[in-house]
C-alpha cells in the first residue's frame, strides 16, 4: 500500500482551508487618530449648544422684560370751581395719563416731549372752563372726551387713544339744610250753618 501522506489526528493543526476568511489580528486603539476626530466634534458640538442656549434665554429674557407702556404722565392737576351748587364737587385733585395708539406711539412721545408745556396749559384752561357737574360721573366720560380731543389737537396729531385719570380725590360743598318748619295756617272751622 502506498503510504499515506503525514495525517494527524489533531484538526486544530489543520491547515486552514483556501477559501476560509483570515481573520486579522484585532486592531489597535489609535488614540491619536481618535482624538483628530473626537476633539474637533466635541468643541463643534458644544459652540452649538452654548449658541442654542444663549438664544434661547435671550427669548425667554425678551419676553419677560416689560413693554414699554404707551400710557404717558402729563402731571398733577387741580380743580375749583367757581360757584358752589349744593352737594356738587368743588375740588378735585388728580393725576392725568394718556395712552397713545399703537401706530402713532413714536411721533406721538416725541410731540408730547416737544409740546409738554403747551398740553399741560391746555388741560388747565380746559379745567377752569369744567365745572363741578363734570366730575359727578364716575367714569368721567365727558371730561376723558374733551380732555383727550384737547391733546390730540394740541399735537396736531391723533395719538391719544385714552385718558387716564388716576388719584382722584373730590370735595363736595355740603348739601343744603331743607327747611322743615313750615309757615302753618291755622286751621279755621267754617260755621255751622
């Protein structure tokens, strides 16, 4: 018999087969190659957080701060009047605000700054004109109306959306004493008859 070529009863020192995959040593764990790229990603991704971040609290900052208010102080005023009817007011002390229209917020500040000592002349000569029956509404309508068309002409411009009237304290003249007693005629029996 021909002899047989050198077999081994051991399959682990088999020679691997030719078309089995060679596995290759495990890789190495290349620092310098992963922080090339690690270091560059994390600096790039922590500029965009702190971004997002800044805009965000900038928003939430924004919102929260208030808005400028278009409701403007035009000062102290004061009433007298000038005849004294029972129970009508004959002082009035307050303070006067106006709120401006949206649209004409900016030129309307600008007028008011430029034009302040003439409005506050107005609204005192519109107050000596007023009288104590002016002051018995309590929501002061009619005396809002005229004092707000009286602005808005001053400026030359329709600013004033509303008056605000804020402070008011009144003084009212005392009501008069009705006379209770009144001249009696006796009462005289007509005669019998």
């Amino acid at each position: 018999m021909a002899a047989e070529p050198n077999q081994h009863d051991d399959p682990a020192e088999e020679a691997p087969a030719a078309d089995a995959p060679a596995t290759s040593p495990p890789r190495k764990f290349n620092l310098a190659a992963y922080t090339s790229y690690a270091l560059p990603a994390a600096l790039a991704v922590s500029i965009v957080a702190n971004l997002v971040g800044i805009v965000y609290f900038r928003t939430l900052a924004q919102a929260a701060a208030p808005r400028q208010t278009a409701e403007i102080p035009l000062g102290d005023y004061r009433f007298e009047a000038k005849e004294h009817e029972p129970g009508q007011v004959t002082q009035a002390q307050f303070s006067l605000h106006v709120e401006l229209v949206h649209q004409a917020e900016k030129p309307g500040r600008a007028l008011l700054h430029a034009r302040q000592n003439r409005v506050q002349q107005n609204v005192e000569e519109l107050l000596r004109m007023a009288h104590g029956g002016d002051f018995n509404d309590p929501t002061l309508k009619d005396l809002k109306g005229q004092l707000q068309k009286r602005v808005n002409e001053t400026l030359g411009l329709r600013a004033v959306s509303d008056v605000i009237v804020t402070d008011l304290r009144l003084q009212r003249s005392p009501p008069r004493q009705v006379e209770t007693e009144t001249a009696s005629v006796p009462w005289n029996e007509p005669p019998a008859g």
